[in-house]
C-alpha cells in the first residue's frame, strides 16, 4: 500500500498519521479539548457591528466572540436576515439597493453588510476558521452542507464543478447529471472526488446532503442563539470522506471500538472500500511498526535535523513563524555558494514537508543562507513551489529578498499540531525565560511602597508562584515580615500555581477588585469600586437590545420548499425569553486571576498585577 491512513486511539486522544509512499506526510491530533468545529452550523447573535475594520462579532455561546469580516458576509446574507428576524429587519432605504447588488463591487458589497448587520439580530452562521490563540472562531454566512461528491449551497442558484477536475468531457457530463436533481433555490460545487463517479453515488450523496439541510431547517423552529444546529464530521470521519479512495487506499486502526466506528462510517459512503479497513493487531505500537514514530516525534522539537548536517529552527512569534536555516558542520570543499546552494535546496525541501506535518498556517518567514547569484535564489524559489504542489492548502511565495528571507502564507484552518497539544507555561508566561528572584521581589516591595503612600489602605492579600510564596515566608525574620514592618501595611501572601514565578497578583484584604493597575497608574481606588459596584447592578439587569424578536410575516419569493418550510414555521412564533440573566460578577481569585492574564500583558515590562475586591471594604488607619 502506497498511501495510508493510520489511526492510533487511546481513548483520551486520537492520532491520525497520512502515509505517502511509506513516509509521514501529515498528523492530525483531536481529543476532547481539541475538537473540530469547521462546518458546524449555529444561529447565533450579533453582538457588536465595527463598521472601522468592516467586521462583527457573534455571540455563539464561545469562550470569545466569533469573528464575522464583511467579505464573509455573502451574497445572502439579507435573506438569512429575512428569514430569521421577519422582513422588516431590513431598512426600507436598503431594500432598492439590494435589488442592486449584482452590479456592486466587493468593496461596496462589503459596506451594504455592514448596514444590513444590527445588534441583537439572529444570524445563522458557519465555523470556517478554528479558533486560534487568543482569537475567537472565524465564521460566515455562506452556509454550505458538505457531502462525500457535493457540497450543497442552500439558497444558490448554480452547479459548480472542481477545477481540479480538468477533463471537459467528464465536466459536462456531472453538470448534464446534476441539472435535473438539483431543486430550485439551491446550488450544488461539485468536488474533485466525483470524478468518474457513476450517476447512482451522485443521487444518493446529494439525498443526503439535502436531508441534512432539511433536519437543520426542522431545528431552527424551536432553536434559542446560540444554538448549534449542525455538527460536522469529527476529525477522523471528515479526513476520511475527503482523502479515502480518493487518494488512499487503506485505513488501518489499532483500536477495536474506533476500528468498528470507522468501518461503519465507510460502508455508509463507500461500502465497496469496507474490505480496505483494517484493524492493526500487533503488540507493538503501530507506529512502531510502520517507522513513523521517530518523525511522529521530530514534530514538536523545535529543532530539525538536515541529512547533510544542517539544521532548521522553528520559532513562533504573536504575528507569524520564523525559520532560520543553518549549515551546522556541513562544509564540502566546493566554494561557499555552491556549499550554501545545496544546503538551500536541502532545507526547502524539508521546510515545505514540516509545514504540512506540523500543520502551520498563516504567515511564515524563511531566513535562508545568503545566496549572491540571483539564478541561485531563483533556484531555491522553483524548489519551493514545486514541493508545496504536494500540499492541499492554499500556499502562496514571495521569492528571495536581498537579505535571503522568503516569506510564505499557508491557509490556515486550525491551530497547529502543536499548539493544539500544548498550552502556555504557567511559570513563564509563554515568553520563554523567568525573571530572577530578585528582580520579582524587587518589583512586589515597589508595589506596596506605593500602594502605601497613594492610598490610605494598610491590608492586602498577595497571590504568588507557591515556589515564591516559600521564600517569602522563610525564617523568623522573612521577607514579609520585613515588608509588613517597613511599610506597616498587613501582607497575606497565597499560594497560586497557576500563577507565573513572573507575575504577582494583590487584592485588598477580603475583596475582588483588581486594584493594581489603579495603583501602578496612581488613579483613586474609591472611584475604581464605585465603578466596579456600578457594573455589578448593572449586571443584574437585561439589556433590552438583546432582548429576542417578534418574528413578522415574510414577503418576497422563497428559494425552495425546504426554505419555504423554514420560514412559515417562524411566522407563528412567539416572542423568545431573554438568554441575558444576571450574572454574578463574584470569581474565585484562581479563576480571576487566570482570565486577566491577556489584560495584564499590556504593561510592557512591569509584572502583571491582577487584584480581586469585595464591596464590603474596609479602610485600615
């Protein structure tokens, strides 16, 4: 077998390694923390319109707003505002220059969804993007259903077909199929997979990708945003449907329970590929068996090894990757260039696979040996483009600098490989380095030494690293007590491992208000709690502009019955309960501490303070 797909589950974590011609090629990692949501489907709320950088934010009931640029927004997006808030969500002054957008360009259409969006509407929208870092899921309004041969465009009006599939013959033959199946008011893109598919697998993936559609509308009767009304295939089923039979020829599953799931799966979309599931039922670890485990490894070392003895560093910054190639021992007895030339060569090779294997995404630097001959570094470019042909996602290079950088862009659909498995170091904060004790110790006593000359408090509750907080409190005559003497202000130090040995946290004694930004800034504490219990009665109440709306009777032609069917179910609904109920502000230091952490970053080389505080304060003499 040329090319397999190879799945190791142990239960907690499932592991899918692609081989091509015998060599890893791809890995893809899902467990519970880590799951795929591209393609599922909500009907959210818009929660914020930002006409400046033409985009909104969507309540999806997600730890971070979704993400929702203008461009994302689709030819359909009044429509689905329509349907979902009643015809009178759209102005009356925008509806003649709706019956215009055909003829607008991008720009403009960009600028007519930002009219067209309100705060508090209903919305359905798709996850194209995983959430990433510190940023919420990218999503659209372009809603499509994929299928195994079709991905169904519910109110589109056109049968696309792959331009991957170059035959014009085989074109027009899978159009002239779909041309009498497809029903009004919907649009079908069909994919590269359907090539040389019979008519009978096309009727029936489209079937299903319409009942699909069917059940979603049946959902949104009743459905409250946010609401998930679509899960797409997990990780191991939707790499399944788009590469089996297509481009592999075996599955093979070392676990009985996911071997029997898989196997399932297949006979639904494939049942003449059944026989080509196997289950793995060596001793050893499969990817023992088949010699993937040691580049299964390489993965998450920063470091990559050369044949020729150079090596490659990845290092991921805030805004993009940089890799830095290097000769290391390698030093032939031809010239510099020629030795730097095939060095060169050796490491766009190796960076095109580790990008595919490590699955990064967006912007990436390449900081190759310099090069003088111009043909060279045009050399090194062919080499690139030719190697990143191998890879499905969308890539784009820009050739060599004088400076020998390459930049990249690859499409970027979820975190990486790495960053999927990984989370911040708590000891460090994710920078890579700890400042020294004293520097942290110096930092805590100007702290206090401010707090105490500025305010007319004399009790605070100190959260550090445990490792800190031991030190702090050693011996008869320790540090605190020293601090508490010197400045006569009563210091309860606790412990916190969630905190970074580069980082201290302080609330005022028995509260949780974060005053130590106030402190640093020298703004006054009482008007902070004065704000803060402000924000905490208005908490208490709705907002009346995310309350739910009426649903109006709908005017204007349906797109299908299946459309028809969702939009008279919302003509009789009844005004929906308000989802904002009061929500307390109190948190327990640890979990308070822990979501300041992004706020805190922003003052640039002083330790981060967070401060928790009650409202029943009390001043100290």
């Amino acid at each position: 077998m040329k090319n397999q797909i190879i799945i190791h589950s142990s239960g907690n974590q499932t592991r899918i390694a692609l081989l091509e011609n015998g060599e890893l090629a791809q890995l893809f990692i899902e467990s519970e923390e880590n799951q795929r949501t591209v393609g599922n489907i909500y009907v959210a709320r818009v929660h914020k319109v930002m006409s400046g950088i033409r985009a909104a934010f969507i309540d999806m009931g997600t730890p971070k707003d979704a993400f929702l640029h203008f461009s994302d927004a689709g030819d359909h997006l009044d429509e689905y505002i329509s349907m979902l808030n009643g015809p009178k969500a759209i102005p009356k002054h925008l509806r003649n220059t709706l019956s215009k957008k055909e003829e607008m360009t991008n720009s403009d259409r960009q600028v007519l969804a930002g009219k067209l969006l309100k705060t508090g509407q209903k919305l359905l929208v798709q996850i194209v993007k995983e959430p990433i870092g510190s940023k919420g899921p990218r999503v659209s309004t372009d809603i499509t259903i994929a299928g195994r041969f079709l991905v169904l465009i519910p109110m589109g009006d056109y049968i696309a077909v792959s331009k991957r599939i170059s035959n014009y013959k085989e074109r027009r033959r899978l159009k002239g199929i779909l041309n009498g199946l497809v029903p009004d008011g919907f649009g079908v893109i069909v994919r590269t997979v359907a090539q040389n598919q019979n008519q009978e697998a096309i009727e029936e993936d489209l079937l299903n990708v319409l009942k699909k559609w069917e059940k979603l509308t049946m959902r949104l009767e009743d459905a409250e945003p946010p609401d998930l009304l679509h899960n797409d295939l997990d990780m191991t089923e939707s790499l399944i449907r788009d590469l089996f039979a297509k481009n592999y020829d075996r599955v093979l599953v070392d676990d009985s329970k996911m071997f029997k799931h898989v196997k399932s799966y297949v006979q639904q979309i494939a049942p003449h590929m059944v026989p080509n599931v196997k289950l793995f039922k060596g001793k050893e670890h499969i990817f023992d068996n088949l010699g993937i485990s040691e580049d299964v490894n390489s993965i998450f070392n920063p470091r990559v090894r050369m044949k020729m003895g150079g090596y490659l560093i990845f290092e991921q910054t805030e805004a993009m990757y940089v890799v830095d190639v290097n000769s290391g021992p390698y030093a032939a007895k031809q010239k510099q260039e020629d030795n730097s030339l095939k060095t060169n060569l050796e490491a766009a090779r190796e960076i095109a696979k580790q990008l595919r294997l490590r699955d990064i995404g967006g912007i990436i630097v390449v900081d190759f040996i310099d090069l003088k001959d111009e043909k060279n570094r045009k050399k090194i470019y062919d080499e690139l483009k030719k190697e990143f042909r191998k890879d499905t996602a969308k890539t784009n290079i820009i050739g060599m600098s004088d400076f020998g950088l390459i930049q990249i862009t690859r499409q970027r659909i979820r975190p990486s490989v790495i960053n999927s498995v990984s989370k911040v170091c708590p000891m460090c904060g994710g920078s890579g380095n700890v400042v020294t004790k004293n520097t942290i110790l110096t930092d805590i006593e100007s702290w206090i030494s401010k707090f105490k000359h500025t305010t007319s408090y004399r009790a605070i509750d100190l959260y550090v690293n445990p490792y800190l907080k031991s030190y702090l409190t050693k011996g008869i005559f320790s540090t605190r007590w020293k601090w508490m003497k010197k400045y006569r202000v009563r210091v309860l130090l606790v412990g916190d491992d969630k905190i970074s040995l580069n980082e201290f946290h302080v609330t005022l004694a028995g509260s949780e208000v974060d005053i130590t930004d106030a402190v640093l800034q020298g703004a006054s504490l009482d008007e902070l709690l004065e704000r803060h219990e402000l924000e905490e009665l208005k908490g208490s109440k709705p907002d009346s502009d995310q309350l739910e709306y009426m649903k109006k009777e709908h005017s204007g032609k349906s797109s299908s019955n299946l459309i028809n069917k969702a939009k008279n179910s919302h003509r009789n609904d009844q005004p929906n309960k308000s989802k904002n109920t009061p929500k307390s502000n109190k948190r327990t230091a640890q979990n308070h501490h822990s979501n300041r952490k992004d706020s805190n970053q922003s003052r640039n080389g002083n330790s981060r303070v967070t401060v928790v505080l009650k409202k029943d304060l009390t001043k100290e003499a």
